[in-house]
C-alpha cells in the first residue's frame, strides 16, 4: 500500500513511488505472508494474489514489485521486469 490514500492521482506513467508492505501494518494477515518470509515466499504469494487480479478487468490498478516496495500507474508494465531487481511486475489495488 501507499502512504496515503489517492497516492496515484498525481503519478504520471513514468513515476514510481514507495509502497509499504501491508504485512508490516497489519501482521498475520490471512493470505499474505509472515513478516519474516523469504523474498522468495513473499513473490510467490505476491504473484498468485496478482494472478487473482489480473483475471478482472480492473482498469484503474497499478504495477508493483513487492521485493523493492515501489508501485506505478501503467498497468500496461505489468509482468515486465522490475527497474530495479528485474522480477516481472505485479498488479497492484491502489485503493
């Protein structure tokens, strides 16, 4: 999640902007992973959820690496590579 709500409203599709683990706010949250997974958990989880998302037309969602926390408006981005760890990109709920 981003720090505030609407975060994405002044993002141009070239902007990234910080995000924060909703598992570091809300712990033992069902369906994401335990604080301490492994970055390998915490994509795999973070890919399934994405997969969900991407089988629904929701226009209005985003990318975002959950490795390096950084989200961006061009849902056309999604499943290429992260700028800067090179895993594919995820969909991301802005809400």
């Amino acid at each position: 999640m981003t720090e505030r709500f609407g975060d994405n409203s002044t993002l141009a599709v070239d902007d990234w902007i910080e995000t924060v683990p909703i598992n570091t706010l809300v712990p033992d949250t069902e369906g994401l992973p335990a604080t301490g997974a492994t970055e390998d958990e915490v994509y795999s989880i973070a890919s399934r959820l994405s997969q969900i998302r991407e089988s629904i037309d929701l226009p209005n969602d985003g990318v975002y690496c959950p490795l390096c926390h950084i989200a961006n408006v061009d849902l056309s981005r999604l499943r290429t590579p992260c700028p800067k760890c090179g895993k594919p990109l995820l969909q991301f709920d802005w809400n």
